[in-house]
C-alpha cells in the first residue's frame, strides 16, 4: 500500500511517498481503510523532530475510514464499521492500524472528511473552553491566529457559550472569516506595533481574563501583557516555535498570572472521556454550533506542499489528505 514515511526529520521535503507492507492487526488493534487524515501542527512538530518518533514512520494523528480487518480479542468494533480517530499515528497513509479502544464510532450523519477534519481540533477546543479555563458568559477572550483550523472553531464555541472573542489574524481575508465565526472584534496582528496595548484599548483599557495562544513564540510576551491580574494564559500550540524559557517572575509580576500548557491526550486518556467529547463535537456539529470548513484537500503525493501550506499560513480553515484523491494540487474550499 501507498504510505507517506519520513526517514530523517527535518523540513516538509522529508515527506516521501512509498510502498509499505499491509498492516495487520495485533490483539485489540483494527486495520482501518482512511477515507481522509486531518493535518495538524502536531504532525509539523513529529516531522520536524519537536516531538520525537522512533524513525523511520508515518506521519497523521487524526483520521477516519472503515474498519477492514479486526485483531484477536476485538468484539466491541466489526468489519464495515465506520470510525474515526486521533492521537494515534500512521494516518497519512491508505490504512491504518488503530487499537480498538481508541477508535470513536461515527454516527451516519457524520461524514469521512467531517469526521477527519473535527475530531483533533473539536475536541481540542472542547477541552480548551471547557477545562483548561471554562469560559463564562460575557468573557472577553483573545484568540490568536482566529482564522486558522483550530481558531475558527474556538472562535464558534466561545461564541456560542455567551464570550465575546478579540482575534487575531495576518491578513485582512482572514479576518473577515474570523468576523463570519463570530469574532467581535479582529487586530491585524502585523498592522499594529503594541498588540496587548491594542487588546487592552479593545476591552475598554482592561486586560482580559483569558487568552488562548496556539501560535507561541512570536505571541506569547502580547499574550501574557494582555491578560489582567488573575488571568490565564491557555498555551496549546507553538505555530511560530517554541517559547524560550523565561523567569517564572514574570507571571507575579503581571499580576498573579497563570500558566498551562495543556495537551489533548490527557483530556482523552479515559475512553469515557474520549466518547462523551467526541459526541458532544458531533452534537454542536449537528446543531451548527460548529461549522466545519475545509478548505484544502490533498493526495498522499502532496503531503509535503500540504505541510508548506500550513507552515506558511496560506490557508485557513481544515487541510486533509485524502489517499484516493489524485495528485491534483490544493483543492477549493468547501463545506462539511
């Protein structure tokens, strides 16, 4: 079967399109035939080494498809069962072994590319808003690259639970699609010199409860002097890199502050946990609470311009692969 591998980590060039071996399930594993794999930083940060795997292996944490091929010891999954799933790698390629207790079931109104292109990102937003700082009604809350994958489904869920979002984008596109998820308020993050100051003037002079940041080094100093005394900085992603080490003082001296840098897999551990974030994504789907868009669809062969893409912020909304689409270039927009 076909297989995206990386040998050596490194930039998006290290992604290389092979001939691999079928898989075969192990006890408690399933062979999953992938409809569509969602691409995520977090495949950037194993491919360029951040986040270390044994090498050589297939890049892709988040996936769905159908079920092919179930190990000893299987009962609760059967052959034909559609299913997705995230945290687990080897998803950039045409199958893929997944243990069965992390496979979610995909309802029959949910589709392949939606269920690929919501799972990582639905329920890291989920955790986001409803754990690592539990979003109030009348909050006012900074979102940091609004119009992104991940941005534009907090911007919808922190909408939709009664906060009001200040985001940033780096173009003006962008910001009218963060506007459209809900945004109230969108700072062109290379228009301005003093963006916490921005922030603040956008919030009446006040600094703000909450700040989400999935960008890291070039945001983290705006996004600690945005935040009032008592705030929360919610560091879940690191885009631009990773933030430099730096004085734990500064977070008394900005006025009690805090800090987490929070992870999906341990939100997810439990697989009661994992379900019942998985139905509620599908339930705020279903109502349109979250409005799934992607927005570029690639063969397994453009693995690498696919990555080039996100790095370099030419997109927005969801990037998949799609192992049975042909090796066309980047798709249009459409709508899950």
């Amino acid at each position: 079967m076909r297989a995206i591998q990386v040998y050596e980590v490194g930039g998006p060039e290290v992604l290389r399109e092979a001939e691999v071996d079928q898989p075969r399930p192990g006890p408690g594993e399933v062979v999953v035939e992938v409809a569509a794999s969602g691409v995520n930083f977090l495949d950037v940060y194993h491919r360029e080494g951040r986040y270390s795997l044994p090498l050589p292996f297939t890049p892709g944490a988040e996936g769905a498809g159908t079920v092919v091929e179930v190990g000893p010891g299987v009962t609760d999954v059967a052959v034909g069962d559609r299913v997705g799933w995230v945290e687990v790698p080897g998803t950039y390629a045409e199958r893929a072994v997944v243990d069965s207790s992390r496979l979610v079931p995909l309802p029959d109104d949910i589709g392949f590319e939606t269920g690929a292109a919501v799972l990582l990102q639905g329920m890291t937003a989920h955790y986001l808003v409803k754990d690592a700082y539990p979003v109030q009604a009348g909050d006012t809350v900074l979102v940091h690259a609004a119009a992104g994958g991940m941005g534009l489904l907090l911007t919808q869920l922190i909408t939709h639970l009664g906060g009001r979002v200040i985001g940033t984008t780096s173009t003006t596109a962008k910001a009218e699609l963060a506007k459209r998820a809900g945004a109230a308020e969108v700072i062109l993050s290379s228009a301005v010199e003093d963006l916490a100051a921005e922030v603040r003037r956008l919030n009446g002079g006040q600094g703000l409860p909450v700040v989400f940041d999935g960008v890291g080094a070039h945001t983290f100093d705006a996004s600690l002097a945005s935040l009032r005394s008592r705030g929360h900085l919610v560091l879940f992603g690191a885009a631009s890199g990773a933030v430099p080490p730096f004085d734990p003082m500064r977070l008394a001296r900005g006025g009690s502050l805090t800090l987490i840098r929070p992870s999906l897999g341990d939100f997810i551990a439990d697989r009661s946990e994992l379900l019942r974030r998985a139905a509620d994504v599908f339930a705020w789907v279903r109502s349109k609470a979250l409005e799934v868009t992607v927005t570029g669809r690639y063969a397994l062969s453009e693995a690498a311009q696919a990555h080039s893409d996100l790095e370099a912020r030419r997109t927005t909304g969801k990037l998949l692969l799609v192992p049975a689409a042909a090796a066309t270039g980047r798709r249009e927009e459409t709508q899950s």
